[in-house]
C-alpha cells in the first residue's frame, strides 16, 4: 500500500490543498447553480422567460474575485516552487545518469548504484544529465520531477525524512522501455547508509563475476531476452555463432556473430545493426568494464 | 426536404464529384464532418484497444512497440484530424455564412482546396502507418531526439501533419474574411451571434500559430533526412529549442480546439432558455482575449523541462491570467438560464453536461499552472485526465451538444430525442467511468505513457478500462440514433426549436444559395418574446 498519498512534502501539498478546496467550492457552485435554474425556471413552471441583457457590477465581481483567487494562487505556487529550486548548501551530491532505460547513481566516493541509497535527514541534491534522448526523474513520494536533458545538467533536491523504500520512475516518454525505467530510492538510517556506502569495493567484486546480474544492472534484458523470444533486440539465446544478416553504414552484409562482433556491439553497437531491428541500443562504452564485457560474453557463448 | 434544398443543386458533377469538387461551404462542411468521424471512430477504437492492454499490469493483448505506436497514433488522429479541424472545418463552415446572412464563404475554392489538404494530409499519414519503419511511437508531440532516433516512419507522419496545417491555416485565412466582408446589411460587430465571434478569434489564432508549427515540423524532417542539427546538442543545437516551437503553435492549438466549442454552447443556452444571453459583450471579448493570451503561455508545457527558473515563473503567471476569460464565460452561460423559460432537450443537456466537465477540466488546469504543484502532475496521468475533460468533456460534448442542435438545419431531419438522452446518460458514466479514475492514478505517482504499471495502480486502471466500454457504447448509440435519422427520422421545420439566428431563418435543409433573399438585420441576435 502506498502510504504517502498525499500526506508527504507538506508544501507543495498545501498548494495542492488551497487550489483544490477553492475549486472544489467553484465547482460546487456552478453545478448548484445550474441545476437550480433547470428546476426552478422550467418552461413549465415559468412559461414566460425575462430578457436579461447582462449585469455591470456581477461582470466586475465574477473578474475581480476570480482575479485576486488565481493571483493567489500563482503566488502560493512559486514561493512553493522555489523551496524546490533552492538546494540546501551542505546537501548530499548525487549525479544522476539517466539513458535507455536505466537509472545510474553515483556518489561523492565514487560509489555506484542502480537504485538511489540516501540517509536520512540529510538533503540530497541530485545533478542530473542523460546520455541519449530526454526522460524525466520523478520521485511521486517526495513531489520532485525534472527532465533530464541530452547536453545539459538540470538538478533536483529532496529532503529525505523517513525510512523507507519510494518508487523513482521515469515520466518524460523516452522510447519502447519507458514503462521499465523505474528504480527505487532507499532512504536508510545513518549507521545502514554508511555501512552502504563504505563497502563499494566489496560489492562491486562478486558482482562482476555474474553475468546476469551485470545484465540486469545495465537494463540489457529490458530488450534482449535469454529465452529465444524476440522483443526489442535479438534474443541472446543461440546468437552466438549463428550468421545474421546486419545494416553497416546502410549496406547489407553477413556477419559471425563471434566475440568481436559481440565486444563491437556493445560499444559501437550503430555500426552494426541486424537487420530487422531499430538502431536504437546505447553504447555502453564506459558503462561496462573490460572484464565485465568479457563475462557477458562467455555468458553468451554458452547460452544455446 | 424542399426541392431547392442544396442536396438537389450538386452544381456542374454528378455522384461523389458533387461532393469533393463542390465549392459550397454547406458540401464541404459534410465532407468534413463525414471524413473527421471516420477518423474519430477510428481513434476511439484505438483509445478502447489502449485501454483494454492496461485492464491488467504485463502484457494483455499488444506488445510495448505496438502500443507505444497505438497511444501515438491515437493522438495523432484525435488532435489533428479531428479536434483541430473539429467544430470550425464542420459546423463553422456549414453554419457560420447561414449566421451572418452570406451566400458561401469569401473564398469557395480555397475552402475547397482546405478539404483536399485535409484528406492528402490524413492519407499520408495513414500510409506512414504501414511503410517504412511502421507507425511512428514518437507521442503525438514528436518531442526530439527520440523523434530523430527512433526508427519508425515520423518523417513521413509528420509531413502529413504538415499538409493538415496549411488546411488549418487557409481555412482560418478564409473565415476572418469572411467574416469581415460579406456579413449581411445591418449585421454590426456586435450583432453577430457569439458563434461567429469564437470562429473570428479562432481563425487569427490558425493564421498566427499554426505557420511555426509548420516551421517546427520542416526543421524535424531536415534533421531526420540530412542531420542538420538543429535539436541535437552535440551540433550546437537544442532539444528545448523544439519543445518552445511545438508547444508556440500547440498551446495556441488548444484555443483552435476550445473557442468553437464555446461559441457554439453560447449558441444553444440562449435558444432552449427563450432569453438573450447574459453578458453578451463579455462573452465576445473573452473569446478574443483567450486568443490573445493564449499565445503566451507555452512555456507551461516545460516546467520540469529544464528551461529556467524566471521563465517557468513568468509562463505560470500568464497561465492563471489566461484561466479569468474562461471563468468569466461560464459564469455568463450560467446567469444565461436566470429567468428563462428552459426546455431541457438533448442540446441543452449535452451543454450542461459541457459546463459541468469543462470547468473539472479547467479548474484542475489550475493544478497543472501552479508552479509547486505542477512539477507533481507533470507527465503523470493527472494530465491525461485534465485534457481529456477539457478535449473530450469540453469540446467533444459541445462538438456533440452542437451536431444535436444543428442536425435538423444540416440534414432537414429530426433525431429521435429519447434515444439522444439515452446515450446522454451512457456517455456521461462512461466518460466519468473513464476518466475520472486517472487523477487519482496521477496523484498516486503513475507516470503517463507507461505500456506497463506497478500492481498497486490496478484497481483504478481496470475501473478506467470498464468505463471505455460504456463510453464506447455510449457513442454507438448516440451515432446510431444520429445516422439512422438522416434517413428515418421525420421531416424537420425551419425552425425548429425556435432560435432567433439567421440560419433558422431558412428552410431546412437551406436552398443552394442559402436564403431566397438576403436578409436584413435590425437587431442583435438573441431575440425572444419581444414583438418584431
């Protein structure tokens, strides 16, 4: 269950409260209102109808007071806004890279993750970019949201204020894996975050040694799948060795797929594209060790 | 229907040449009311396959690639080739010379030649469906670089929007001179029934704004064929730069959308009431100062966009000064039914019904405007519900209040008014059914264009998915009563409900040249009970 339906974040959701609870009573007016003259001036009832041209001073109340309402509330949402936009000096800078269809955290030591570890009670700023089309960072759960742009740094803060474990999706649409960019943010007690953030060597080793969980980590299997079926790329299954048909430079020609051309598509992987297929894969130069390539493909080789 | 009626006059062809050659503003408003519910009913079943994939969380019935294409193209049809175009190409070009006491439009042919950019740029794009990579996924906002990178046929879709454009254009160009030229003598400015008044602020917003979306899509085409770099950052270009264009034109767009549907409402309260309108001047300027600012408030598409603090700080202020017209025209339409003498007929009732959803839809467009608030709903489903109360509770139930009203004068038949009230009822649940449940949804935190969704999002995603089947059934019975009265339905007056605007002056259907002799106008348009 989702706890923090509106209850978290208590400015924006007092903006929310003030627009709403005036709507709401507009609403209710108007619809009143409405109904009541259907009922009461029913041709029925008053067969003859009064030719109202109109109302100077009721025009001058329906403008002004409508006016100062939405002046108010224009006021309310950018004192609220620039809360948003004003990061505290000593927060926690974490930046964010987003691309298809992953979400990569890294910290101040150097420390990576997949999903955003954060202490509590310690304003985090996060300094956003991403490596291909435009996708959105959107924590529901503390009221943030902003793009992250190809060639650009935009940034977030937040104010981590209880333990627990929130959705982080992303809200800008970014291509056939949009709906499976979701990650989470851990907000942690002090003693587990620094326990967390001291232990990056320890985790990162055992880790580079299984290849699906490299996989997993680099969103492959948001595409490629390890069962035959076909989704967005080829499947893994039975690729290797196997003679495919790839676009190079927009000419057709047969290729091996051997551990060259798999190492070639993963780095460059628009040089060689199967054909059937969008160019659409993000390079994973920099994303992937040298050894992890190398697990992937043995993982590969042996998947018939 | 009388022996001069325009149906018997088909000019120099014969068969379906009387129709596409026709240069009679009353032909071309059935050709496109006849081609845009095409495209509609095919949108819809697009909008009920959407909604049946998303009943349950995984796959359903389509895979990602083909619902990302089918949510696109859904958009794709329903913003440009049916609410665009929508109640002024329609109604606006069958109803609006009968208004102003004119025997066509100012210019026919281009009138004409709008129809055949309209049906060459819905050809294209049909065909960009099924060639090249396959229908475009893009969104219907192409927003660059993924409508660059991506490899399914945008190029081609977006030329077809291209050629729908210039339909929009020529049309708006051809309605303000209309309307400033062959208005019939003694129709003043401000004896103009407020109709035309919304069509008149409409046409500048389609000359003024739809050129930069013209623009916009050019730019998109030579960066996907040649790579010119306007949107790609690492060629010195700017993906916010393509944002700020498309949304110069497609926020104006909306206006294009909403100001007809408004004017035509202000046309059936004053007629079902028996009174004049309240307000009638009030109601005239705020459908020009709805044009006016309107321009300036794109800039509330992209307020997580990145674009910079004082920016988004400015366009939210322009955006809740553009929300007073709309707040000052409902309460003129309400005040319109003080003291009247009221029948409430389906007309009246599906404009109610517009009220009523129109002002959901604006008034939790303040939401969207506040800065604070916004950076909450953006992207998520909140937005798909807000525009969706506004396009479809807004301008579809005015569009549908407007067909009602215009039916007898358009097709010289009477409708079967219980059948009409009980689609009414149908289409009210279903539409509420639907829709509804997506501000909750969007509150929750459920990002839109999602092919997939959490578990926790179920319950109000199947609620939706049940009310796209009563709205569906709601809008077959309300086109099936519409249809089959063309043929069926009983002989319809002049008059029939008793309006005091020069299209009911005429007969019905209206003779070739719309009236016998040209009527002359003494007064304003609003006139009940007084003695003439």
């Amino acid at each position: 269950m989702y706890t923090t339906f509106l209850d978290r974040s208590a400015n924006v959701d007092n903006v929310m409260f003030f627009i709403v609870g005036i709507s709401v009573f507009m609403l209710v007016l108007v619809t009143f209102l409405m109904i009541f003259f259907l009922v009461k001036y029913n041709r029925k009832k008053n067969p003859v109808a009064e030719n109202i041209e109109g109302n100077l001073k009721l025009e001058i109340i329906w403008t002004v007071i409508p006016t100062i309402l939405v002046l108010a509330m224009f006021y309310y949402g950018w004192i609220g806004f620039k809360i948003m936009r004003n990061p505290p000096r000593d927060a926690m800078p974490v930046k964010v890279t987003a691309r298809m269809w992953s979400w990569s955290f890294a910290y101040e030591n150097g420390q990576k993750s997949d999903e955003l570890n954060v202490p509590l009670n310690r304003p985090v700023k996060l300094i956003i970019i991403s490596e291909d089309v435009i996708h959105s960072l959107f924590i529901p759960a503390f009221r943030i949201k902003e793009d992250a742009v190809p060639g650009m740094e935009t940034y977030l803060w937040f104010n981590p204020d209880k333990i627990g474990t929130y959705d982080l999706f992303c809200s800008e649409y970014c291509g056939v894996g949009h709906h499976s960019m979701i990650s989470k943010v851990n907000v942690m007690s002090q003693g587990d975050f620094s326990r967390w953030y001291a232990k990056k060597e320890e985790a990162a080793a055992p880790k580079g040694r299984d290849a699906l969980a490299i996989m997993k980590k680099n969103a492959c299997l948001d595409c490629h799948t390890t069962d035959g079926t076909v989704e967005i790329g080829p499947s893994f299954k039975g690729i290797f060795g196997k003679k495919e048909k790839v676009i190079t430079n927009g000419r057709e020609r047969e290729v091996v797929v051997d551990e060259e051309y798999l190492k070639r598509s993963l780095i460059e992987p628009d040089a060689d594209v199967v054909k059937g297929f969008d160019a659409i894969m993000p390079s994973q130069k920099g994303a992937l060790t040298d050894e992890e390539i190398s697990v992937i493909i043995e993982y590969i080789k042996d998947l018939k | 229907m009388t022996i001069n009626s325009f149906y018997n006059t088909p000019g120099r062809h014969t068969g379906i040449l009387s129709w596409i050659l026709s240069t009679d503003h009353k032909r071309i408003g059935i050709l496109y009311l006849t081609s845009m519910f095409s495209f509609f009913f095919v949108a819809v079943i697009l909008g009920v396959l959407m909604r049946l994939e998303l009943i349950a969380p995984g796959r359903t019935i389509m895979s990602a690639t083909t619902y990302n294409a089918v949510f696109t193209v859904h958009g794709v049809i329903m913003i440009f080739l049916f609410i665009i175009p929508g109640i002024p190409a329609g109604l606006g070009n069958f109803i609006m010379p009968l208004q102003i006491g004119a025997r066509d439009v100012a210019f026919p042919r281009i009138n004409l030649m709008s129809w055949w950019f309209y049906i060459s740029g819905a050809l294209v794009i049909l065909v960009s469906l099924f060639t090249g990579g396959g229908a475009p996924d893009t969104g219907w906002t192409f927003y660059v670089p993924y409508s660059i990178m991506t490899g399914t046929n945008v190029t081609l879709a977006v030329f077809g929007v291209f050629l729908l454009g210039i339909s929009s254009t020529l049309t708006g160009i051809n309605f303000v001179t209309t309307i400033h030229r062959l208005r019939a003598p003694g129709m003043k400015w401000f004896r103009m029934p407020l109709f035309v008044w919304s069509l008149y602020a409409t046409g500048w917003v389609q000359i003024l704004a739809t050129p930069v979306l013209a623009l916009t899509l050019l730019l998109l085409i030579a960066e996907r064929l040649f790579g010119f770099g306007f949107f790609d950052p690492s060629k010195g270009g700017d993906p916010l730069m393509f944002e700020h264009l498309f949304w110069i034109y497609s926020h104006p767009a909306v206006y294009i959308m909403i100001l007809p549907a408004m004017g035509a409402v202000t046309e059936i309260i004053p007629v079902f009431a028996r009174r004049t309108i309240f307000g009638y001047k009030a109601i005239a300027f705020s459908s020009l100062a709805i044009a006016g600012a309107g321009y300036l408030v794109w800039g509330h598409h992209m307020f997580t966009s990145g674009m910079s603090d004082m920016a988004r700080m400015v366009f939210s202020f322009l955006t809740f000064i553009v929300a007073i017209p709309s707040g000052i025209k409902v309460f003129n339409w309400v005040a319109s039914l003080y003291k009247g003498s009221i029948e409430l007929v389906s007309p009246l009732l599906f404009t109610i019904t517009f009220i009523f959803l129109f002002s959901i839809g604006g008034l939790t467009g303040l939401i969207n405007g506040a800065l604070a608030t916004n950076v909450f709903v953006h992207g998520t489903y909140f937005i798909v519900a807000h525009f969706h109360y506004t396009m479809f509770g807004g301008t579809a139930f005015a569009f549908f209040a407007a067909l009602h009203f215009w039916f007898p004068k358009i097709t010289g038949r009477m409708y079967r008014e219980s059948l009409a009230i009980k689609a009414w009822i149908i289409l009210f649940i279903g539409f509420n059914v639907l829709y509804f449940p997506m501000f909750i949804l969007g509150l929750e935190g459920m990002p839109r264009r999602y092919y997939d969704y959490l578990p926790r999002f179920q319950p109000e995603q199947f609620i939706s998915t049940v009310g796209s089947w009563i709205l569906a059934a709601g809008l077959a019975i309300m086109f099936y009563n519409l249809i089959s009265s063309i043929f069926r339905g009983e002989k319809a007056p002049g008059n029939p409900w008793g309006g005091s605007t020069l299209e009911w002056t005429t007969s019905s259907p209206p003779p070739h040249e719309n009236f016998e002799d040209l009527p002359v106008v003494t007064g304003g348009p609003y006139r009940f009970g007084k003695k003439e």
